[in-house]
C-alpha cells in the first residue's frame, strides 16, 4: 500500500510506503538501496497532521525527500 500524504490531486505529493509488521519494517530496512526516513503517524496526533499538511508539501522538503525511502507507520 502508497499512502499520499494528502488525498488531493497535488502531483508532488510524496509517496510513502504504509509499514504493517516489524517483518516488513526488517525486509525493507535490508533491501533498500536509499536511506530510509521513517514517519511514525496517528489520527490523534496534532503535529504529524501539520507535517502532512505543511511540512511534506512544502516544494523544497519534498526534492530533499527524493533521496530518501519513505516509510509510515500508523500508531493510532
């Protein structure tokens, strides 16, 4: 699963690659060929809606993003 930072039509939306298990986490922490950022999300969380919907849509954070694998993890 891709989980848009916002489910809009922005075309530079970062793409984030939605963790389910420690299995996932692992194979991917293994395999990835970028170093790895992860987001660690939740419905109840102020500031990782702001990152959301400031901080990942912001034209610079996103080019400087492109070098990374990008990672969510839901913790609600």
């Amino acid at each position: 699963l891709t989980y848009n930072t916002l489910n809009n039509t922005n075309q530079n939306t970062l793409s984030f690659k939605y963790i389910k298990t420690v299995q996932e986490l692992e194979t991917i922490v293994l395999t990835s060929k970028k170093p790895i950022m992860i987001d660690f999300w939740a419905t109840w969380c102020t500031s990782c809606l702001e990152f959301d919907k400031i901080t990942f849509q912001d034209k610079e954070v996103q080019k400087k993003l492109e070098k990374y694998t990008l990672l969510k993890v839901d913790v609600t």
